[in-house]
C-alpha cells in the first residue's frame, strides 16, 4: 500500500504533480468555459424569444444542431476542421503560412457552444416563468426595455434557472476529460497515461474519482450559496 | 449578407497573415505526433516528459534530416485526424503500415517491426529452425493467425497443433506437450518473464516475411507529403545501415537482447 502511495509523489519519481497539473487544466478549461457559455446560452435563450421569426428560427437551429452532435465530433470538428478551412484560406492568400487554433482555445470554444445549447433552454424555462406583468410594471415606471431586462427581468432569471445552470456546470467539468483527443493534458489523460506506465488501473482510476467527486463537492457548495443569495427577498415557506 | 461575407473572409485573412508572422519561418521544424501512453514504443515518464523508442529514435531521425523535432502527445483517437489538419507533420505512435490506413495517410519504410520468432524449453537442443531441422517436430501456435499460416505454408513436414489462444499454445509448451512455439516475440518475451514460462527461451532468428508479417511500423504522413517522405525513408535507412536503429531499439526492447 505506501508503494502505491509512493507512487502520487510529488517531483521527478511520482505522478502527484502530474495529476495535479492534470486536474488543474481541468478547472482553468471549464471556469473559461462557464462565461462564455452562459452568455452564449443568455443570447440564444433571448433569440428564440424574440419578435422577429428568424430570430427565432437561428436560435432554434443553433440548439437543435449543438444539443444533437456528440460533443466529442464539436470538438474534433472545431479542433481539426475549422483548422483546416482557416489554413486553406489563409493558404489562398499566402501560400507558406499556416494558422493555428490553441487546443484550449478549441476546448473552450467547443464546450462552451454546447453549454450554451443547453443552458439556452434552461434560460428559456426561467424566461418563460417570470410573469409579463413584471415587464410592463418596469416599463411603465420609465425603465428602459434594456434596464428593464437588466434591472427587473435578469435577476428573478438568474434565481429561477440557477439549479438547471448547476446541473450543467457539473456535465461541463466531466465533459472536460474528452478534450484529450486534441492535445491537452486533463486529469483524466494524465491518469490514462500514469496506468499505461505503471500498470495500476485500479489505484489510478480510483485517485481520479476522488479528485473529480472533490470537484463536485465544492461546486455544489459554491451553488448552494449562489442559490441563497439570488433567494434572498424571496419568502421562505 | 454578400459585404458580411467580404468582411469575414478579409477578418480571417488579417488573422491568418498575423498567423502567419511567426510560423512562416519555422520551416525546419517537424512536428511529430506521438500518444505518450504505450510503452516501450513512447511513454511518459513521472516527470511528465515524453521517452521510450519512438522518441529517442525521432530524435535520431530529426538529426540526421538536418530539422528540429518538436513532439506533440495526444489520445490515440484522434491521432490521425490531427496530422490531417496539419496539427503535427508526422505520426511516429507504434502504428502498424495497414491498407486501410493507407487510404487516408502515406507511410515511410517501416522502422520497426515485432519479429516472429520460435521458442523452446530450456536443454531442447533445437538451435537451427529452418523447415528441413524441424522435420517431425511438433510446433504449436494459435489459430487464424499469420503465424498459423505461415506454419501451415513453409513447414509442412513438421507436426503443427493450432490452438484457440496463444496462452494454452504456451502452456503446452511448458508441459512437454511441443516442442516448440511461434509467436510475435513481444508477447513471447512477456510470457517468459513469468513463473510459467521460466522454462523457455528463444531459439533461431527471427521472422520479418512481409507477406506473412505485415508491414512493420512506420512513419505516418499527409498524403502528398513525398518530400518530407523522401527525407524520412532517406533517415531511416541512413541509421538503419549504421545500426542506429538497432542500438535505440535493444535500449528499449530487453527481449532484442537475448
């Protein structure tokens, strides 16, 4: 057992700093992706609310496209394929030069446009839930139709799609461990590659649960407090 | 919608150009795409750094074309497709030289191969395994595989046994039931390092036939890429007239040594 253990070693003999560097490309890739996917979602959430009918029908086509397509072919095809349209177009104009898109780049791109598919109906929902009454009451006390959304609308929003965010934030941070297919070390890659050399699958596999159920813990407390602070002036039955 | 068009074709060609700054003078680098999770053809090490045959041998080759080598380790699944989008130039990962992934890709000359190779128990005598020396011998192997055909074709005189797995063909051989065994020698090399198969060892040389064999190893490449190819295939044959490849490979694979 204290050789297995010897085996998390911090430093040249162990794979402990590994994993650690594993787990933290992880958390920096799914904290990147959360904003940019939650404003992604916010818009299309709006799209498919709005008067005008194509409108709609993008933010429509956009969820139906992103929530159907594995996440693992968004990513391979925004990794590889739109590599290789922007170097054919750049290859156009300057036949010796490539371009390159960063695999975190890609990562966050690619997770995030799915986030944003999903959290798009979870917003939907919360949209759909606030009365219109609350509209018109801050449009006829003088708001703005944008300091009405962002005064009356987006917190009572926020609170009402809260939990279905929560759910989604923790798929994000285990959708994280497919970006090993494009080149970036997470958690579970360096995991994978810790078992190919020292022959433990067990003992690794099981080191990586914990580490992701830690992820989990944090989180869940993180959105128990989001959740208390956006109920706040709501009475408690 | 047409001047959206215009204006993101003219946004993407800024971005490429400013790309295009900083690679356009890279042109002696070759970046090789290797998984860093199979040993010992390219691990990594605890220390996070990338080692194993492929890698000392890329390194090798890199030299010998004059070029810098940068490595890119990723997943196994998607390993092709990135050479496809010019993520890397090369793939040197353990992969087999096969028809179907000569569809998508080019390989160079093999660099590697697993030979076949016979084994008997320790004392057996048996040092010649040419067709005529094993006249009468009993010879095991699994079934449906290219060493079962290979026996089947060349050593007719010979009293061949083909078994469901490779273990029972083995343990047979343990137990005096054959005389000899032919497998992949990487897989023979690991049997032998067990309790049950401390009774053996190699006999005679080793069998490379590609009309049996396959193909060997070797480096992938985008199709088209005949000048990096060239100057791979050149390397390559380069270190392996000199020994370079042998001496990289008897570091990694014990089981060449014995």
């Amino acid at each position: 057992m204290a050789e297995l253990f010897s085996l998390l070693a911090f430093g040249p003999d162990g794979w402990g700093d590994e994993l650690m560097a594993g787990a933290w490309l992880t958390i920096r890739l799914a904290l990147v992706t959360l904003p940019f996917g939650l404003m992604l979602g916010l818009a299309i959430a709006l799209m498919k609310e709005a008067d005008h009918r194509y409108i709609r029908a993008v933010g429509n086509v956009y969820t139906i496209v992103f929530r159907g397509l594995p996440e693992l072919l968004t990513l391979f095809v925004i990794y590889n394929m739109v590599q290789l349209m922007a170097n054919r177009l750049v290859q156009m104009v300057a036949p010796d030069s490539s371009f390159e898109i960063s695999g975190f780049a890609a990562g966050v791109v690619a997770l995030g446009v799915v986030f944003g598919a999903f959290s798009s109906e979870v917003f939907l929902g919360a949209i759909r839930a606030i009365p219109k009454g609350q509209t018109e009451a801050g449009r006829s006390l003088g708001l703005s139709p944008w300091k009405t959304f962002r005064l009356v609308r987006l917190p009572q929003l926020w609170r009402l799609a809260l939990p279905g965010l929560g759910n989604l934030w923790l798929v994000l941070l285990k959708d994280t461990s497919l970006v090993s297919v494009i080149a970036l070390n997470d958690l579970l890659r360096q995991t994978q590659v810790a078992v190919g050399v020292t022959k433990e699958p067990f003992f690794f596999y099981l080191i990586a649960c914990l580490i992701y159920l830690g992820f989990t813990l944090i989180s869940s407390v993180g959105t128990n407090a989001l959740e208390r602070q956006a109920n706040q002036g709501f009475a408690t039955r | 919608m047409k001047r959206a068009n215009t204006f993101a074709v003219a946004a993407l060609t800024a971005i490429g150009l400013a790309g295009a700054a900083v690679t356009a003078t890279a042109d002696d680098v070759v970046r090789i795409g290797t998984e860093g999770a199979y040993p010992p053809f390219n691990f990594t090490d605890s220390d996070g750094n990338l080692v194993g045959f492929e890698i000392d041998l890329a390194k090798a080759i890199c030299a010998e074309m004059d070029v810098t080598c940068e490595f890119v380790a990723q997943d196994w699944d998607g390993i092709i497709p990135a050479l496809l989008a010019s993520r890397y130039d090369a793939i040197m990962a353990g992969m087999s030289i096969t028809a179907e992934r000569e569809e998508v890709v080019d390989f160079t000359n093999k660099y590697f191969q697993t030979p076949a190779r016979f084994i008997a128990q320790d004392g057996s005598g048996i040092t010649d395994t040419s067709p005529e020396a094993l006249e009468g011998k009993v010879i095991g192997t699994q079934s449906a595989t290219i060493h079962a055909n290979f026996l089947e074709d060349q050593y007719e005189d010979a009293d061949i046994r083909l078994y469901p797995t490779q273990d029972d063909a083995n343990l047979d051989l343990a137990s005096g039931r054959l005389d000899l065994v032919l497998a992949d020698s990487s897989i023979l090399a690991e049997w032998m390092d067990t309790d049950d198969g401390s009774c053996c060892n190699f006999v005679g040389g080793d069998y490379t036939d590609p009309e049996y064999f396959g193909e060997g190893v070797g480096v992938a490449l985008r199709e088209n890429d005949d000048a990096l190819r060239e100057k791979f295939n050149a390397a390559i044959a380069s270190l392996q007239a000199n020994g370079t490849v042998d001496r990289i490979a008897g570091e990694w694979f014990s089981y060449l040594n014995d």
